[in-house]
C-alpha cells in the first residue's frame, strides 16, 4: 500500500481505498522489486528514468515511487534487525544453558570440597588424639599410620581388539566426567571472562597431574562438521607436525577406534620434540552427542605397539577430547578437555614452565581449536573473497605453511634432511644444513612458473634466549614496525634473490641504509589475534654482477600475539620473500621470532607500564620514587625467544654463506638484547624490582607547556583545574580520553610525545614513537590539507581541522570527528613543538 497525493486516473491498474491508499497490482510489485534490487535507493532522476522505461510503472507518480521505496527499504532494514535478534537470542539461550550447566557442575564441586574439608577435619582431630600418648609405643605406632606402600608400576593393559573397545569405553566415561563433572578442579582462566560475545568459558586446571584445559562454547557448525574439523589437528593446531592413523575398528554401536601416532614440534632449540601413541574414540550418545575422546597407549600388550622414536620424547594423553552438542536452531555447544603430561623432566629447569603451564596450554591448544572452528564458521556465513582476491581458505593454508616452516627450521629433524654443521667454537647459534633433493626441489625452491631456482641447498642459522621482564607483545610490536632496527638490508635482498632463477652474490652488510617498509594489510582472524600482511621494502639495492639494482622486495608475513593485556599468549613474528606474483604455491623459505612466556605473571603486562616507559626512555634518570609505588612490578617475568632464519644457497658457498648466517643472527641477538634492556624496568639496575616513578620534571614541564598554550590560544581549559601539582597535570593529561600528541618544529616533523589514547591511537609504543613522522599519517589529502593549515598555526596559534581519515603506524585507517592543533610554548614564550588532539576517534 503507498499514500498518494492525487487522484489516479487509471483504476484498472491500481485500486483505490477511500481515496487515501493505492494498493500495486502484483505486476506492479514485481516490478518494483525488481528494480529495488538493482538499486535500493534510486535519485530523483533514476526513478524519472525507471517510469519511463517500465510501462507499467508509467502511471505512477515519482513522488509515489519514492515512498515506496522509502517503506521497501523500513521492511528490509526491520527483517534485518529481526533475523540478528532471533539468532542473538539463541545464541543468548544456549549461552544461559551453557552457563547453567556450569553452575550445577560448581555446585557439585563445592559440595565435594564441603566433605572433603569436614572429612580431613575429623582425620586432623583424630591424629591429635592419637599423638596425646607420648610413650615409644605410641610414637612408633603413629608413625607406621604414615608409611607409603611401594608403587608397582600398573600391568599391561590388553590391546587386543576387545581390550581396545574396553580402553574406549573407559576413556568415554572419564573424558565425560572432566568435561561435564567433577574429575578435574577447574578454575577459571585469567583475563578469560564468560559472556554473549565472548569466545566461551575457559578454564585451567588446579592441582592435577600434568596439565589440563577446558573450554565451552558456542559454534555455528553442525557437529559433524566440527568433529571434521577438530580431527584434523595439523590444520588447526600449529605445534603439530603430523598425525598418522595406523589402524581402524569399527564397534558394534556404531563408532570408530582408532590408533594414531602423533608428532609435536618442540617450541624451543633448547628441548627435544614430543611424540604421542594414541588411541581415538569416536561415538555418538543416546542424546544425539557426538563424542571424540583420546587417550595415551603407553603400557599395552597383546596389540599393536610403537617403539621410542629416535629424537622424540613420549609423552603422555590423559583422557581428553571433544563433547559436541547440538543447538538448537542450528549449531553447536561444544566442550573440549586437554589433558597432557609432556615430561618436563627431560628438559633444562629453565624451560620446565612450558611444559607445566596449564596456561600455556589453553592458549596454544584449546583456544586454537576453538578459535578455528569460530573463524570457519564465520568464513561460511561471509562472502568468500577476502584481501587481494583470496579465499580464506588459500590464506589460512598460507598462515599454515609460514608456521608449519618456521617449526621445521626451529627442530631441524634428520628425516627431513636436516644435518648440524660443527660449531665454530661459540655455541650461541646453532647452523644447520639441508641438501635433501626431495624437498629442495618441491615446493620450497621451486617457483610456481615450473623454472628451479639456482640454489641447491638450504642452510638454517637458530637461537634461543631467555628475556627477563619484558612483555613479549611489546617486544614483537616493535620488531615488527621497526624492522630497519634489527635487519639488514643487504641480507634481505640476498635471501629475495637466492630463491630465484637467476645467480647472486653473497650480501656485504649495510645497516643504517634501509630504503623503507611499507606495511600492506591481507588479512586477520576473528579475533585480531593473527593478521597477514605483505611487507614491501622500497628501494632495496640489490648487487648483481657488480651493478647495483634498487628495487623492492616483498615479504609474505605473519603474526599473532600482539594484545599485551592476553595472559600466556605467544608471540610470533614469521615472514619469507616472495615474487611480486604472490601466486597461491610460491616457494616459502620462512624465518623469523618466536616468544613464549615461561611463566603466568601478569604484572609485567599492566596496561598502565606504558606510562612507566615515559619517564625511563622519555626524559632521562628516575627521580625518587615513592614506596608504595612499586607494589605492582615486584616481580620479574620471563620469557624465551627463539630465533631462526633461512637461507638458500649454492652448495659450493655452503662456508661462506655458513659464517655471515652466524654473524647474522649474532647481530639480530645483540639488536633484540639493546631493544629488550630498553622495554623492560630493569634497565634501572639493582632497582629492577621498583616501579619508575610516573614522571620526572621535563615530563611535568612539557604537560604543563601543552595544558597552558591550550588556554592562552583557545581560551578554555584543556583539563580540569588541579591543584595537587605539576606530577598530577601529567597524569590527568595521559589519561585524556582524547589522542593527545606532540610533534616536533623541523622539516620532517616527528612525533616526540602522545598521552596513553595517542598511543593506542597510532598502535605503537613510547620507545618507537619518534621514528613515526607527521605526514606518515595522513594520506595525500590529509597531508594537502594539513600543510594549508600550517601557515594559520604558526601565526594564529591554533586552528580546528575538519574530521577525516589519517592512519595509524600499522597502517589501519582512522576516523575522527576533528581535531584540534596549537603551538606549544615554552616559559620564553618561544615555539616548542605542535600539540593535536583528534576528538573522537575510531579505527575504521
């Protein structure tokens, strides 16, 4: 129906109601839906040329067409809305059943802990009472209460086929009793909170043996499709390397046993790989359920067996897997255990906290099956082009193949070629070699136009060291936008050019000649936790033939663990060269960081330590500090980077190419220790362990030259009126709501100060702030705009910008609704920099 405002002159197309409705006839209709979904919302001229090209429309007045799709587009928009609170309220629904389910499950565990409690209390009292004697007899007696009987280690267990079903039956029954009872103590995970838009309910385990992690949540697959998925580890899990199905029985209700050997990449240089022999149960429940439990075979007899793997420690599954529920109105409840003990004895004592954190554990396993699972069911529900014309799935595969050949290069495996050359007498780095034909000769060094690559051989220079007291996302954030500071360009065109069909010198090292990186975003996950790009380094001279050839090269990177507020999160930085093609099968040659905190202390990633860096790397020596200022940084936290680059080589340069990888990453080594000493407190020395103080005098100037300047030139107050002194100026100004930050009066302005809003604003860190010009933040209209104002600054003082787009370090674009620029002055009332402040700003 649609209001007219005439009379309608031809009623046998449209009926007319009380002279106040038109209804359409259906051709009418079908016309106009047509039309609308061509172009939802035509101008005044298209709808003057739709009534003349569509007859049926012709008695149509254009201010009628108008309020029709005026009220087509009201429909669209209230379906819309209707269809998104349907599926948030399911989603609400089997959260609350989720949630409840919880509840009782807690309620059970404080019951048991209840008795447990009023159990031990009695034994306490009784052993009182039976230790009130103090004659020999008595002492002799209560000590034999308190003896241990020896442990025999459990006979073998019968893995026959119907001792395999048995096995099954009871890995079943107890994988069930940690996913839904009370097997296992859980508590929840730090930082992990439950809620609507959140990833699930997360948990860790309490005084269990090994380590163990638990994880609820919601997907939007149906279960066989998440079942699917979760049993295909290596494309998911990425310290897996492979997973084997030897053997299949099928049992009489229906499910599947099976027997895998699995293979895990050990995280560091410094500890051997972990392998597992594995039985999989597969079974479908009375109430629809499907259930996917494992457990570890490793005292069996009278079946099949695996023998100690050379280079591998055996490690332990304890009854573990995936409980998949379906949802109503589509998807998924799932609950997934991991259960491990990953012998921490057989590594040094330094590195026993990665294999006995159950943090640890939950972040790189749990989190990641159901960070997969989110990320493919968000794939399905979206369009299936994404960046650079790619599918997802061509990305994830690309993601998978940087970590999967990083991994390689880290463990160095002999069955994949790989041989240790002889130390040079210092053992900080680690070479190793691979003249394997097989794998040189597949999809490494092979371009994907089926010309081979001149080199014949790859060579892997690694390290590993321990960082104290230094986040390992701030860390990484700054190896990442700041690459000019730890690379070598020289190095960077030989490792772009050896991959390639045409010959190239060995590098002669030039640091400080960096031509520039361009960061080109490519893709990200759900959660923003990984993100793809493609690093362009402009101008890089590359020498061949004695000729220098400047060019750009490409790299291929990824990275993830870059929020310093996630607790236990790794941190990855892995890239490789590639052609300016970027073809989906082009060679990978991957190197580059990996950093895994050793520990679960959280101070050392306050989102408030930012602050601190201002007066440590900001203004010179700490001032005093106060005593209970340092409450918060008392400890020290660790972590363990790893480091490993690649390169391919002729095999007769094979010494050569040997000496500048060591000296390569020594370089790398020594670049990250200057970096790290300058992120982290202790660069204070013995006062490691005391917090800075929040500004020292040139910071309380310059807040005070900024807040002043405001008032003189603009007339109002930038910040509430303070009287506790200058030291509260700084404070209140760096937790302006608003960006706040200063550039300097040269040619090329740098940025010399931004408040914690500024920071976050340009993504990067006081350490890397004044390496970021002013006009890298803008694009060629900001700049153009910027530059005009300029002149009105300088002579007015001030001037307001207009709202727009600039972009922050990583290069996301940024909106902000204005902005505010002045001169700062000083207490000569001389120009000391420029002062901005966007206003309500937002990554697009």
């Amino acid at each position: 129906m649609m209001a007219v405002t005439s009379a309608c002159k031809d009623s046998g197309k449209m009926g007319v109601d009380n002279g106040k409705y038109v209804r359409y006839t259906p051709e009418q209709v079908e016309a106009l839906e047509r039309l609308y979904h061509e172009c939802p919302k035509p101008s005044s001229l298209r709808r003057q040329q739709l009534i003349r090209e569509c007859p049926i429309l012709s008695n149509i007045e254009p201010k009628q067409i108008k309020v029709w799709f005026q009220n087509r587009r009201c429909r669209e928009k209230q379906r819309k809305e209707a269809s998104r609170l349907q599926a948030v309220n399911r989603k609400l629904t089997a959260m609350n059943k989720l949630l409840m389910e919880e509840n009782d499950r807690l309620q059970k565990q404080v019951s048991q802990l209840v008795y447990e409690n009023s159990y031990f209390r009695q034994q306490t009292q009784n052993a009182t009472l039976a230790t009130t004697d103090n004659s020999c007899e008595s002492v002799v007696t209560s000590g034999q209460h308190h003896l241990t009987p020896p442990q025999h280690p459990p006979p073998p267990r019968d893995a026959s086929p119907a001792g395999l079903l048995s096995i099954a039956e009871e890995t079943l029954t107890e994988f069930l009793s940690k996913a839904t009872g009370t097997a296992v103590e859980w508590v929840q995970m730090p930082g992990m909170k439950p809620g609507p838009d959140s990833i699930g309910i997360i948990a860790i385990s309490h005084g269990c043996t090994g380590v163990a992690s638990r994880a609820c949540g919601l997907v939007g697959l149906e279960p066989t499709r998440v079942a699917e998925i979760l049993k295909d580890r290596p494309s998911w899990y990425r310290d897996c390397r492979a997973v084997d199905v030897l053997n299949v029985l099928s049992t009489g209700n229906g499910g599947t046993v099976e027997l895998l050997y699995m293979q895990q990449y050990a995280p560091t240089t410094l500890a051997p790989a972990r392998d597992f022999w594995l039985l999989r149960y597969t079974s479908v429940m009375e109430d629809g359920s499907l259930v996917v439990c494992e457990r570890s075979l490793n005292n069996t007899q009278n079946g099949p067996s695996m023998p100690p793997v050379q280079h591998f420690v055996r490690a332990e599954m304890l009854p573990s897997g995936y409980l998949i529920r379906p949802c109503e109105g589509g998807g998924s409840i799932i609950h997934i255990v991991d259960h491990m003990d990953l012998e921490p004895w057989s590594v040094p004592e330094v590195l026993r906290p990665l294999y006995e954190s159950s943090t640890l554990l939950a972040q790189r396993t749990t989190l990641a099956a159901l960070r997969q699972l989110r990320q493919i069911s968000q794939e399905a529900s979206q369009p299936n082009v994404t960046g650079w014309g790619r599918r997802p799935a061509a990305l994830r595969a690309l993601s998978q193949r940087l970590s999967r050949g990083f991994n390689e290069a880290v463990n160095g495996f002999t069955d994949e070629g790989w041989s240790m050359i002889e130390s040079d007498g210092i053992d900080d780095v680690t070479v190793h070699v691979n003249t394997y034909p097989g794998k040189l000769m597949g999809t490494i060094l092979t371009y994907g136009n089926g010309f081979p690559s001149m080199s014949n051989a790859v060579l892997c220079a690694k390290a590993s060291m321990l960082l104290q007291n230094v986040p390992p996302a701030i860390l990484l954030r700054f190896l990442r936008e700041h690459r000019s500071e730890w690379a070598d360009n020289g190095i960077d065109a030989y490792s772009a050019a050896a991959v390639k069909a045409a010959p190239c010198s060995l590098p002669v090292s030039r640091v400080g000649c960096f031509g520039g990186q361009v960061i080109l975003p490519l893709a990200h996950t759900i959660e923003n936790e990984e993100f793809m790009e493609v690093i362009r380094l402009e101008n890089m001279a590359q020498y061949r033939d004695d000729v220098i050839m400047p060019s750009d090269i490409f790299l291929l990177q990824v990275c993830n663990g870059v929020d310093e507020n996630a607790v236990g999160t790794c941190a990855e930085l892995i890239f490789a060269p590639i052609d300016a093609s970027f073809s989906d099968d082009a060679p990978l040659l991957p190197s580059g960081f990996s950093i895994i905190p050793v520990d679960s202390k959280t101070d050392a990633s306050s989102p408030n330590r930012t602050l601190d860096l201002a007066s440590t790397l900001e203004v010179g020596p700490a001032g005093s500090r106060s005593p209970g200022d340092h409450s918060r940084n008392a400890g020290t936290a660790k972590s363990v980077m790893t480091i490993a680059f690649q390169f391919a080589f002729e095999i007769h340069l094979q010494e050569s190419v040997t000496a500048m990888a060591r000296q390569y990453v020594r370089s790398i080594i020594s670049s990250v220790q200057r970096v790290a000493l300058a992120l982290s407190p202790s660069r204070l020395g013995p006062h490691a362990s005391l917090r800075p103080p929040p500004g020292t005098p040139e910071a309380q100037t310059l807040a005070r030259w900024i807040c002043q300047s405001y008032r003189f030139f603009l007339g109002v107050e930038l910040l509430k009126p303070t009287t506790e002194g200058s030291d509260s100026v700084l404070k209140t100004l760096w937790h302006h709501s608003d960006a706040v930050m200063c550039c300097s009066l040269k040619a090329l302005p740098v940025f010399t100060f931004a408040n914690q809003a500024g920071l976050d604003m340009l993504e990067t860190t006081l350490v890397a702030l004044q390496d970021i010009t002013l006009e890298k933040m803008f694009n060629e209209n900001g700049r153009k705009t910027l530059f005009a104002e300029l002149p009105q600054i300088m002579q007015q003082g001030f001037a307001c910008l207009q709202g727009g787009i600039c972009l922050s370090s990583m290069g996301r674009p940024i909106s902000y609704e204005r902005a505010v620029a002045w001169k700062v002055l000083n207490e000569e009332e001389d120009a000391h920099c420029l002062c901005f402040m966007f206003i309500n700003w937002s990554f697009v």
